[in-house]
C-alpha cells in the first residue's frame, strides 16, 4: 500500500484490524484498565521502558492499570501520542545468545496524555484520584533541578520538582494528610541519587513556599522517593526507516519507538514496596536493592563513560553510528583503551568482572538494528563529561598517580568539537569538513566555547590559552583543571595535534 494510503493507529483501526494479530496479542480489556500511573515526560525513553514493563504487566493480568501522561515542557510530542490514543509500536531488537531477535507489538499502557502548560487544572485533579499511587519520571538530567522562583499557586510551577511538589500538596490537602495516601516516586533521570535529590528540592521548595511543617512530614513520612538506575539504549523514532517500518505494519505511527532487548532497572527500596509494582511476576529484568551506588557508579562511568568520551573522536573521524566506530580498527581500538586502561582501574569492584560488564556493553553497541547516532549522543556533552568522564579522569591521576592518555585525548577532542563561533536558535554551529553540524548544550556552555574560539580564530588568544581557560572553567567542571597532575601539558599536545593534522591523525599518533 502507497504510503498515503495507510490508515494512523488508533484504537479504533487497532480494535477493528489489528486485536488478537502478532502486533496486538492481548485481550481488549486491558485497553480499559484504569490509570495508576502518574507519568512526567513523553519522551522515548519512557515509553521504551517504563510504559513497556506496564504493558507487560497488564498482559499477565498482574498491574491492571496504566499511565496518565504529563508533558512537562511547552514544547512537546504529547498532541502526538493523543492522535493515536496514547498507542504506539514499539521494536525491540539485538541478538540474544547468537541469535538476530527482531520483536514489534502495539504499547497499550498509556491511556492519555495532559499538557502540564495548558491543563494544569486537570494535572492537579488527578491528585484526588486515590487509585493514581505511582509517579515515574524522565526529564532528562536537565530537569530535577531547583527553581527558586517556582511558585506554588503558578499554572503550572515551571520545574519539574515544584510542579510535582504542587501536586502532593494538593494531594495532601485533598486527603487530609492521611498516611495512607503517599506515592511511590521512581524517577529514571540519570543523575546521582534520582529519588534523594528530588525529594530534596521537593522539601526546599515546601519552605520557600511557606508550607506547613505537617505537610513536610507527610513527604517524608508517607512518600517514597526512590533512587533507580536504568540500563536500555533506546533510539527512538526511526527517521531512517520508518517507510519500511510503516509498509511492514501496515500503518501510519508517528509515535513508533525503537530499542535493544536488554534491559534493567535497578531500584533502591524496601522489598515490601515491590507488591505494589510487581515487576518480578512479569519475568522482568528489575532488581530491588539496598544500596544503588556500586551499579550506578559501574553503569555510569563504563556505559555511559564510554559513549561521552567517544563522541567527539568519533564523530570528527567522520564516523556517525556507535557500530560503525565499535566496528573501527582505530575507534574500536580508542574506546576498549579508553574502558580498560582508563576508566575500569578506577573501580573499586573485581576487575575481571568489570572487564566482562565492558565486553557486554561493546557487543550492546554492535547491535545491528540500533542506529545510534553520536550527534544524539552529544546532547549536553559537557555536563555529561562532568559527570560521567570527569570522575575517572581525576581518580586515575590523584589515586593511581598516572595519567589517563585516552580519556584526555577525548577531552582534547571535546574542545574541538566545541569549535563553533556563532550560535543560532540556541544551537553552536560547527564544521567537520567543511560541512556545518549543531551542538545542543546550555546555553552558557555554548557561549564559553563559542567566545573562546572567536578570540582564537581573530588571533586575539593562542591555543594553549584557549585550553588554558576551558580547563580553569570551575562552571563548567566544578572544579579548576589545571591543578591536575600532566592534565594541561598532554591536553594540550593532543588538541595542537587535532587542532593541525584532524581527528583521524592525530588519534593514529596516539597510539604510536
Ligand atoms: N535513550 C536512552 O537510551 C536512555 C537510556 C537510559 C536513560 N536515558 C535518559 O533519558 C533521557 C533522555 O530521554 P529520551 O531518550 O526519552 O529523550 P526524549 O527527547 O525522547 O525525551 C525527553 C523527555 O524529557 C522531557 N524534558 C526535557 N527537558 C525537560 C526539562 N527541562 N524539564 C522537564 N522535562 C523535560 C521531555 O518532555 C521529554 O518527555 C536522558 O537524559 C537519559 O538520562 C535515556
Ligand atoms: O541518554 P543520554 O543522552 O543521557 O546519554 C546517551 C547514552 O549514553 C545513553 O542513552 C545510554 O544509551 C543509556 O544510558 C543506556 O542505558
């Protein structure tokens, strides 16, 4: 069929064509199952992980309940995903024990979606509804942040914190501070401690707000704020395929998502909580622990260390998908030196183990179905160089006394990236080979680079005091570079070297 003529998903095209299909095998019933689920963010993540494990769940007849979806930001895919009655297709793809597994089935568990911006109202009924006892989030590492101008009585407070603390306050208030009416919160924001920080902002923000003591109990009390860690590498819309995608199904989806088939979420709670979200009776990979750090800390600095600190090496190599540079002689080589010589003896955990971990993630990005692109990966490289690269660069020179060659190439590589001199639409613009890409950071971030690299292309600083200058940047790296050990001086050999030969030679010289 031309693809003109292929009908949207919806419900109805679901429950007429498609209900009982391979796409849509699971009883009509659990399209009607009541919302449980107070959902902040429509992103792909969520919908790859969260909404599936629901789903999953509701086939078993185990949750029985579904999401409510808040779009948290003015500008948004949410009128989407309400085009096709919060119905979607997700493909989950990779190789299981060998073998090429290529899975597809329509997501059911979302049942509508509310613009935090024009529904505040609706948003904030929904605090009243007792059976609503879970929140799950995804905002990115942008959005669990404190606002000190958020305001309780604002349609809606414009954090993510301040209007989810404005929603348990109407909650609290609606039930008269009954105890038996907390959530249980599970934000899946990758940044340190998810659960604790936001009920932090939560309880400062009670303050600012001039809210009763009683209440503050009530968030300590009778909440739980979770601290999780997920693991699945979620790609989402197909823009490369989805003719293809669209012709096999036999549909239009705009909202089609796309992922691996591995996954995990690590969730630092009491086990008596799990009754509520029984995950573990859907066969699911989710794992109740007492103390999240050692996973985080590993996930972090191998997975997500890896892909920050390979971004820029890779992408002005010429290299646009994580395969193809884990599938590279040279970048192949980059990035398992980077893992193993760099990042993995700063762990304090069995080194063979963690070297097996790495080896698993690398066959994770040779997935042939995933087109990860490292221009996606680059969202926000600086703060997530901060956090995710940084940390092994520091502990391998003031604990193990020795400089981290490949993870400084990747900072040197980082700046270079950064090249750009002009901003637009709140995008750097750079060039790599003469052909402009766009780097999306904060905006501070991108007029420190872009203000550097000005100076430098009008002859106004040298290289080496334009290095001088982003290692010093406590703003940027909470903390001043240049006081580490042989940082600057092999920063600093590397960048001249990228900055005169190109990525490609001088990533050759290093490893002469
Ligand atoms: N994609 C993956 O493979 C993957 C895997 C693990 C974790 N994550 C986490 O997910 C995040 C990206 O999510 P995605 O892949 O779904 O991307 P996405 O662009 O599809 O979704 C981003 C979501 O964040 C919301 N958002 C963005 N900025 C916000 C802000 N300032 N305040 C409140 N909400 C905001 C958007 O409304 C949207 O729902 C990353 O930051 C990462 O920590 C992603
Ligand atoms: O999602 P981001 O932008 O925070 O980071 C990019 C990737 O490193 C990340 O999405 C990983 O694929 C993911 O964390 C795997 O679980």
């Amino acid at each position: 069929m031309a693809k003109k003529d292929l009908k949207m998903l919806n419900r109805e095209f679901l429950e007429k064509q498609l209900l009982g299909s391979e796409l849509a095998n699971f009883p009509a019933e659990i399209l009607d199952y009541p919302e449980k689920v107070l959902q902040f963010g429509e992103g792909n993540f969520l919908r790859a992980f969260v909404d599936w494990m629901f789903h999953k769940m509701n086939k078993k007849g185990i949750f029985k309940g579904r999401a409510v979806v808040i779009q948290p930001i003015r500008k948004g895919r949410i009128s989407n995903l309400n085009e096709q009655d919060g119905l979607y297709t997700l493909y989950l793809r990779g190789i299981e024990a060998g073998e090429e597994v290529n899975k597809k089935e329509i997501m059911t568990a979302i049942s509508r979606g509310l613009e935090a911006y024009s529904q505040w109202d609706k948003v904030l009924k929904l605090a009243e509804k007792e059976e609503i006892e879970i929140v799950v989030s995804n905002t990115t590492e942008a959005g669990i942040s404190y606002n000190p101008d958020d305001k309780l009585e604002a349609s809606p407070p414009e954090s993510f914190p301040a209007k989810l603390a404005a929603y348990l306050y109407r909650r609290y208030e609606y039930f008269n501070g009954d105890p038996e009416k907390g959530m249980i919160i599970l934000p899946v924001e990758l940044i340190d401690r998810n659960g604790d920080n936001l009920k932090r902002i939560i309880l400062k923000l009670a303050d600012d707000w001039g809210l009763e003591s009683e209440f503050k109990q009530w968030i300590k009390k009778s909440n739980h704020f979770l601290n999780t860690l997920v693991d699945r590498i979620v790609t989402g819309y197909p823009f490369n395929e989805i003719d293809d995608l669209e012709a096999e199904l036999g549909y239009h989806d705009q909202n089609l998502d796309t992922g691996e088939i591995f996954h995990l979420w690590v969730i630092e709670g009491d086990e008596s909580l799990k009754a509520k979200v029984p995950f573990h009776k859907a066969d699911l990979n989710v794992k109740w622990v007492d103390d999240l750090s050692p996973y985080r800390t590993t996930k972090v600095r191998i997975l997500n260390g890896a892909h920050t600190s390979t971004v820029p090496v890779a992408y002005l190599s010429g290299i646009d998908l994580v395969r193809d540079a884990v599938n590279d002689q040279l970048l192949g080589e980059f990035i398992k030196k980077a893992v193993f010589n760099d990042i993995i003896p700063t762990l304090r955990a069995d080194q063979a183990e963690l070297e097996d971990f790495a080896n698993k993630i690398f066959e994770r990005f040779k997935n042939p179905y995933i087109d990860h692109k490292w221009l996606d990966i680059s969202l926000n490289s600086t703060s997530k160089f901060k956090t995710r690269v940084l940390p092994s660069i520091v502990e391998h020179i003031e604990k193990l006394n020795k400089t981290p060659e490949y993870l400084i190439f990747s900072l040197a590589a980082l700046i270079a990236f950064y090249k750009g001199t002009e901003i637009e639409a709140s995008e750097l613009k750079a060039y790599r080979e003469g052909k402009e890409y766009l780097i999306k950071d904060d905006q501070e971030a991108l007029e420190f680079f872009a203000e550097l690299w000005s100076k430098y292309e009008n002859e106004k600083i040298e290289l080496a005091d334009l290095l001088n200058s982003v290692l010093a940047a406590k703003e940027l790296w909470g903390r001043d570079l240049t006081e580490l050990a042989n940082l600057e001086a092999s920063a600093f050999k590397q960048l001249k070297t990228i900055e005169k030969e190109g990525m490609k030679a001088a990533l050759k010289k290093l490893f002469i």
